[in-house]
C-alpha cells in the first residue's frame, strides 16, 4: 500500500526522469533540487522537501505544457498536482 507521501515522491521521480530526458541546460537547478530532495526523502522519510520542490517543478511543467502541449504528459501533471493537493 503505497502512502500520500510515496505518491509524492513518485510523482516527483517522474517529473526528474522528464527533466533529465529532456537536455536542456535551463533544467539543470530543478534537476539537482528534484534529486536532492527525493534523496532526502528516502533517508528520512521526511517530505517537506518534496512539496516544496514538487510544486516548483509543478509550476514549470505547466509551462512548458502551455508553450508545447504534446511534449509533456497530461499525467505526469496530474499526479503532481493530486499529490501535492494532498
């Protein structure tokens, strides 16, 4: 059974593996954010960190998504946004 917080962090796993698929230099701050936290998170189990970030990365998918809609996955936002909403 997987908590609200495991979601969290998934859902955040996905948006770093989205990120680094995509090489694009400007990507490299929400990159290290993403995998710092999630690191964190699976040490202490603590997911302040992952709502923090989560929305950040949250925020620039979205845009992306206005400026290029077929590139990023209408999944990959929605999981973000349930769980964060949380």
């Amino acid at each position: 059974m997987k908590t609200q917080d495991e979601a969290l962090r998934n859902a955040c796993y996905n948006a770093l593996e989205f990120f680094q698929k995509n090489a694009n230099p400007g990507f490299a701050d929400i990159k290290a954010k993403l995998e710092y936290v999630i690191g964190s998170y699976d040490y202490d189990k603590n997911p302040i960190g992952l709502f923090e970030i989560g929305q950040i990365a949250l925020d620039i998918l979205k845009e992306l998504k206005k400026s290029n809609p077929r590139k990023v996955a209408k999944k990959l936002i929605e999981d973000l946004e349930k769980s964060l909403s949380k």
